[in-house]
C-alpha cells in the first residue's frame, strides 16, 4: 500500500470521527511499522494537515495505547 493509498484511508478515518491518536493506533497496527513512522505517516498526511502543532503532544499517549493493546 502506497503512501498515498493509506493517506485515503486516513481521511475516511478522521471523517468518520477517529482521533488522532486512533489514527496512529490503527496505523501502527495495520503498516507493521515503528511508532516514529506512524507518527510521521499520520503527521505529513493531508488528512491531519490541518491539525495543529499539538501532535506532539500525543506521542506519549500513542506509545501507551499501543504498548497496551501489543502487550
């Protein structure tokens, strides 16, 4: 899958209402790859283009969820 192809799926994410940090939940579970790559597949998206600095702010929060539900 294409970065362009996920980057459709990301938009039909956020219009269905997932959050950010479900966005890179999902990512990193269905892309198999490193939580830095999720973060900068959903980061650069055009789906999330808009979204404000505060990403950063959920990085902490994504590792947790993930290390939960991989764990």
């Amino acid at each position: 899958m294409t970065e362009r192809d996920w980057d459709h799926v990301l938009a039909q994410l956020r219009t269905d209402g997932f959050s950010p940090i479900e966005a890179i939940k999902i990512t990193r579970i269905v892309r198999q790859v490193s939580l830095a790559a999720t973060k900068r597949i959903v980061h650069e998206s055009s789906a999330w283009a808009d979204a404000p600095d505060s990403f950063d702010d959920l990085h902490d929060v994504a590792v947790a969820i993930v290390d939960e539900r991989s764990g």
